[in-house]
C-alpha cells in the first residue's frame, strides 16, 4: 500500500503542482490512515471502505488534534481516494461523501506600523540576534564580536553578512507580503532592481510580480554589495538569500531570524507569516484595492485575502468604542 501513497505523492507534486510541504503532509496523513487500514484488516488499497476512513479521523480526533489538521487529514484521504480510482486500485472513490470539519478561521496576530519600523531596524551591529552563526551562549540567538585572533577577521565577515541578510530578509518579508518559502527560494535574477519589482514563484507554480520599496531596496544594495559576498561558497548557487555556511537559505532558519528579533526588540512574538498579515493589513488600511493585495499575495480566492479586511475592521471597532461618545 506504501507504493500507492508513493505514486500518489508523484501525482501531486508533478500533475497537481503542490508545494512540497503539501506533499509531505499528505503524505504523513495517507501513510497514518494506512497503518491504521492494515491494523483493521485492510491487506490492499482496494480493501478500503468509507467507515475505515472515518474510524481513522475518529482515532485522529482523540489526540487532540486543531480543526485545521483534522480538515486536511479529511482532505488528505478524499483526494487519495479519488485518485485511487482513477488509477485502478480501487472500484469506487470510497471518500467521496466524507465530511470535513469546519477548519476555524483566526484573524491573523498584525504588527502595527511603528512595531513592523521597529523590527526592520533591530539587526543594526554587533550583538545583534542572528541565526546560522555562533551563538553567545546556550539558548543565545546572540553573535558576540570576533576577537582578534584566531580566523578573527572571517567570523567578524560572516556575522555582518548574516546581519545583513537578516535586515534584507526582514525588509523583503514586509515590504512584498511573500511567502517563507517564497522568499527563500528567490534567485538574484529574480530582482529587478530598476522596477524594485521581484519575481515570486508561488503556490502551484504560479508567478507573480511583486514591488518593493526604497527601505528594501537599499537593503538588498548593502546586502549584495558587502554581505552575500561574505557568505557565498560552491553551493550558493544562484540563491538570492543565503545561510551563514553559504548554502539557500532555509525556512526553518528564516523564522528563527524573524523570532529572534522581534524578541530582541521587546516586540510581540512574530513570524514570517506574520508580517505577511501585516504587510496585508497595513495595505488595506492604506486604501489598497483588496483585488490588488490578492494579487501582491498571489491568492487564488479572494476569499482568502478577504480575511485582513475582517482585521481592520476589528481595528476600527477598537478605535470607534474608544472616541465615540456613544459608543
């Protein structure tokens, strides 16, 4: 049954254009139903029944797992299900009619606009939070200045060029609205400096043009000019952004950047997906047209993007309770 899921994960990511942490969570969740299938009796894909499924989520609901999980394992299993009997494994789609739980809808944690100018300034010297370079101590997100001795002159260069990847990262974050992965998957030709317009590859192989400010722009300047140098190696490629050991760098290492900043700001908790909401709702605020911040995003639905006016609204309630007097 593992080929089957392995095939499955093929179809994905090269016919249905899923990002690869889709196909890994699917993937997760279908070889999770599976095991629990076999443990029920089920020896092939095609021994699969809609209340071995149901029993699955069942068993899933008892973990404690959030309503977005439980909605994509539903997901999950519905779109294995068609795809099986498409291919022949099985001679019904055996999901089709299974239920998804409401996944509920958070509005989104913003920075205000003084707290997101407070972030874009925190990677400023020596000392400064940075990730992928020494720390200061255990748990120190912390790059102490390079002593004098000892390859002193080389650790002094990595740790400004992570500080200005950092800043880079940070002013790209906000200032475009991309993606984490997005962001990190960015090459330098995918910069057109004289538009500040960036080249963006998201969901689904989708591309998009995205502008850029002045703040960011001079950012990049500094960054490709003194700081990518610094870092770059045989595997830099052509990655716009790099880690401290000169490879892409990688998501899980961005958000640690973003954390440890915002934290050393004395700011409230953030993420790269964070400032995304942020960049979105300071937009709308702005008087953007919600159609042109869909497009900035690169939402398929509107409804999507829809969810930051709800944001601003909440914002406006705020202010209308505390200045009217009859409120």
């Amino acid at each position: 049954m593992r080929e089957a899921v392995d095939d499955f994960a093929d179809h994905l990511a090269r016919v249905r254009n899923r990002s690869a942490h889709t196909v890994r969570a699917y993937v997760g969740d279908l070889v999770s139903l599976l095991d629990h299938a076999a443990r029920m009796g089920c020896a092939e894909v095609a021994d699969l029944d809609l209340g071995v499924v149901r029993s699955w989520l069942a068993k899933q609901r008892t973990t404690g797992a959030a309503r977005t999980t439980m909605a994509r394992r539903a997901a999950a299993a519905r779109a294995f299900s068609a795809w099986a009997q498409r291919a022949g494994l099985t001679p019904a789609d055996v999901a089709a009619s299974l239920a998804s739980p409401r996944a509920h809808r958070e509005l989104p944690t913003v920075l205000r606009a003084d707290q997101a100018a407070a972030l874009m300034r925190a990677p400023t010297g020596p000392g400064a939070p940075v990730a992928g370079a020494p720390a200061a101590g255990p748990g120190s997100t912390r790059v102490p200045p390079a002593g004098p001795t000892g390859g002193g002159e080389r650790e002094a260069a990595v740790a400004h060029g992570v500080l200005l990847r950092d800043r880079v990262l940070l002013e790209l974050l906000y200032a475009t609205g991309v993606r984490i992965s997005e962001a990190c998957g960015l090459d330098t030709a995918d910069v057109d400096h004289g538009r500040r317009v960036v080249r963006v590859l998201g969901k689904g192989t989708r591309e998009r043009s995205v502008p850029y400010g002045v703040p960011a722009q001079r950012a990049l300047d500094e960054w490709l000019r003194a700081g990518r140098p610094a870092l770059a190696g045989p595997g830099s490629g052509d990655a716009l952004l790099l880690g401290a050991r000169g490879g892409r760098l990688h998501p899980t290492t961005a958000r640690r950047v973003v954390a440890g900043h915002a934290e050393a700001a004395g700011l409230p908790r953030t993420t790269p997906h964070g400032l995304r909401h942020s960049a979105a709702t300071h937009l709308l605020e702005g008087g953007a047209d919600l159609r042109a911040v869909q497009e900035l995003l690169g939402h398929s639905s509107l409804g999507s993007t829809q969810i930051y006016t709800h944001v601003s609204v909440e914002r406006l309630r705020a202010a209308y309770r505390q200045a009217h007097p009859r409120a």
